[in-house]
C-alpha cells in the first residue's frame, strides 16, 4: 500500500483526534468527582492558556488541514465558545467527522502546492510547500495542544498513561507475543 498525501496528512490528525477525544474523555470522568471547571481553566503555569485553549488550539491545527492543503475544500467553523467538558468533546467529535469526510483524491498532487499561513493580526504569514506545511507545521501545532492538554490532566491527577495517549482510541492492535 502506497503512502499518499492524504494517508500522511490527514490520517495522523485523525487518530491523534480520536485519542485526544479518549483522554479528555478519561479527564471528564475524573472531574465529575470534584469541580470540573477547575480542569478546565487550569493551565501548567500562569503564562500558559487553560485546558479549554488548548482543545480550541489542537482542533485548529486539524481543521485547517484540508482547506490550506486543497483551497477548493469547504471548511468547518469552530467558534471558540465551549466551556464545558461536553462541548469540548462534542468540538473534537465535529472535527474527526469533518477530516474523515475527505477522500485520497482531494489531496491527490496537492503536497507541492504552496500554503499561506497569515498569522493573527495581519502583520507575519508563512508560506510553504503543502507537504512542508504538514510536516513542520499543522501536525508539530497539533501535537504541541495535544500534549499540553493531555499534561494538563495529568497535573490535576487523572490516571492518564502513555499508551491513552498513542492508542486510546484502539486503532493500533497490539498483541501478545507468541510464547516458545
């Protein structure tokens, strides 16, 4: 099986989103027993924005694969307004839809195509082959919120391990080794 531009842009973010929707999942179950609202506005220190950023932040990075990549894509508005574990979920869940719902075909050639990135506030923008845009920056973004996240829990004590985060979704199969 061939490595298509599509299996190595959008395929990682959406497992990464699956994941991602496992441990906010795990984290949401471990508030219950206290006040929610104290995970989601905590941060790993006073500089850093709270959990809720961060779940805006990693859908972000996913979103705007399709329609950099292949400006002929429609893209899916996410407003920042969830404030609750529910929503965050509900936001992940409409972003895994919307990047599923794209075929090998719409990135098909697209992976030398240049990608503008205007930065907030108009002032900077990047620009950047698609397959560069991928590599060295949508997916490193993701990752970063993915992680500060999944930290984040981890300080407010939910039982959250290596293996929630690479595989909580269960779409790597992991097996016994066969004895001799």
């Amino acid at each position: 099986m061939a490595l298509t531009f599509h299996k190595m842009a959008v395929a990682p973010a959406i497992s990464a989103l699956k994941n991602a929707h496992f441990v906010v999942s795990k984290g949401y179950e471990h508030a219950k027993a206290s006040d929610p609202n104290t995970f989601l506005t905590a941060s790993l220190h006073p500089d850093m924005k709270d959990f809720r950023y961060q779940i805006y932040r990693l859908t972000d990075a996913a979103k705007f694969i399709p329609s950099r990549v292949n400006p002929s894509l429609e893209g899916i508005t996410l407003p920042d307004e969830e404030q609750t574990f529910p929503e965050l979920l509900e936001r992940i869940e409409k972003c895994t839809k919307y990047l599923e719902s794209f075929s090998e075909k719409d990135f098909e050639g697209k992976q030398d195509d240049e990608v503008i990135i205007k930065f907030p506030g108009g002032q900077k923008q990047v620009r950047m082959p698609a397959a560069e845009y991928i590599s060295r920056f949508a997916h490193p973004n993701m990752w970063f919120h993915i992680v500060t996240a999944y930290d984040i829990l981890r300080m407010k004590g939910v039982d959250v391990g290596k293996m929630d985060f690479l595989n909580g979704a269960g779409g790597i199969t992991i097996e016994d080794v066969p004895q001799q």
